[in-house]
C-alpha cells in the first residue's frame, strides 16, 4: 500500500436534500429536548424550594433545642451557685468565730490595759479627746477658716 495513493472511498457532500432530511430527523429531538428542559427546570425549582423549607425547619428546630438546653444549663449553674455561696457563707461564718474566740485572750489584756490607763492617770487624756464640746470648737474654727479662706 503506498503512502500517497488516491483514497477509494467515495466523499459524499452534503447537499440540501440530505441537510433537509437531517433536520426533519432532528426536530422531533428538539422539540422532545425543549420539553424536557422546561421539566427538568420545574423539578429543579420544586426541589430547591423543597430543600430550603426543610433547612429553613430544621434550623428552627436546631434553634429551639439550643434554647432549652441553655435553659437548662442556666437552671443547673443556678443551683450549683447556689450551694457553692451557701458552702462559702458557711466556712466563712465559721473562720470568723474561730477568729474571734482565738483573739479572747488579747481582747482581755487590752481591755484590763485600758481600764488600768483610764481610771489611773489617763483619765484627764480621755476626758479631752472625748470632750463634746470639740464639735462646737471645731465647727466655729471651720467657719472662720471657710470665710476668711
């Protein structure tokens, strides 16, 4: 078989009989296409409707469970609060008491030093301090002091 040979099958060109019978092949196709497209975009229409609605209820679904499980998380966080500041009032009710009974013998010895200070040679010194007439004297020095300025 040689390389540059003429071709042996006959070349058929495309006349407008044959283009004629081609396109009355066709055309039920196109039609029968152009249906099928106007279906096909309604089902996809109705389907993409339908997703979005089911998305839009469980979304609506997901939000209220959301709802009532912080709900339920703030009423248990409530309560354990609750007994943590009870718990907490407790031991510091009782720190305090232990405090305070711990410090009785002090209190004593300061109390025995004051009397001893008062009633001996401080009381003259306690008289002074505790005079009230130093709210009148302290009042008139106040005034003069505010207008004189």
């Amino acid at each position: 078989m040689a390389v540059l040979a003429a071709s042996t099958n006959p070349t058929t060109i495309l006349t407008t009989q044959n283009t004629k019978t081609i396109l009355a092949l066709l055309s039920p196709a196109f039609t029968n296409s152009l249906y099928l497209a106007t279906i096909l975009q309604r089902l996809l229409s109705t389907t993409t409707l339908f997703l979005l609605f089911r998305s839009y209820l469980l979304s609506i679904f997901l939000l209220q469970q959301s709802y009532h499980a912080s709900k339920i998380l703030l009423i248990q966080s409530l309560y354990a609060s609750s007994i943590a500041c009870k718990n907490a009032y407790w031991a510091s009710k009782k720190g305090t008491r232990l405090l305070w009974m711990s410090t009785e013998g002090m209190r004593k010895k300061l109390f025995m030093e004051f009397m001893i200070f008062v009633l001996g040679g401080g009381n003259q010194l306690i008289l002074v301090l505790f005079w009230p007439g130093w709210i009148i004297v302290g009042g008139g020095i106040w005034g003069v002091w505010s207008l004189c300025g």
